[in-house]
C-alpha cells in the first residue's frame, strides 16, 4: 500500500504516526553512504544476504569505517555501503 504520508487512503483509516524509516545512512570521510539492505533476499554481488545492521557496519569514534561479516549456522550477512553523491572522476 503507498499513499502520500499525512493523507490516508480512501476507508483506509488515518496515516501512520511517523513515516516509516528511510535505508540507513552512516557518514565516512566527509560523505554520506547508504547501508546496503537485502531484506532478505539474495543480491549480487553474490548472491549474498546485505544487512543494515550496526553489527555489519558502522564508523568508530576515530572516523575508521568497519565491515564485518554476521551470522551463525547457515544464514551469513555481509555489509556494503553506496554514496549518495556522484563519485566521477573528477572526485
């Protein structure tokens, strides 16, 4: 279901209180990253399971950005960030 936040669909009751979360971000070296989220289902490259989690990713207080690889038994999480800027050659 998708309506326009603060509008509630047509017999659909009111909105949500709050929107619902945007993908995580975390800012590294100056730039702002999207957090690589699978929601369960295989990507590429892999296929792999992608988790948001703060597990798999996160930036200490020294600004060094850590990946780490979560899971137990058969199911693995791996992280990948994405910026949210054009990193063009020029960069």
């Amino acid at each position: 279901m998708s309506y326009k936040f603060g509008a509630p669909p047509a017999g659909k009751g009111k909105p949500p209180a709050t929107p619902p979360p945007g993908p995580r971000t975390i800012v590294f070296s100056g730039r702002e990253w999207t957090v690589k989220d699978s929601g369960g289902s295989r990507w590429g490259p892999g296929p792999n399971l992608f988790s948001p989690s703060t597990d798999t990713v996160w930036v200490d207080t020294q600004g060094r950005l850590h990946f780490k690889i979560t899971g137990s038994k058969r199911t693995w999480y791996c992280a990948e960030i994405v910026s949210k800027a054009s990193l063009g050659h020029d960069d």
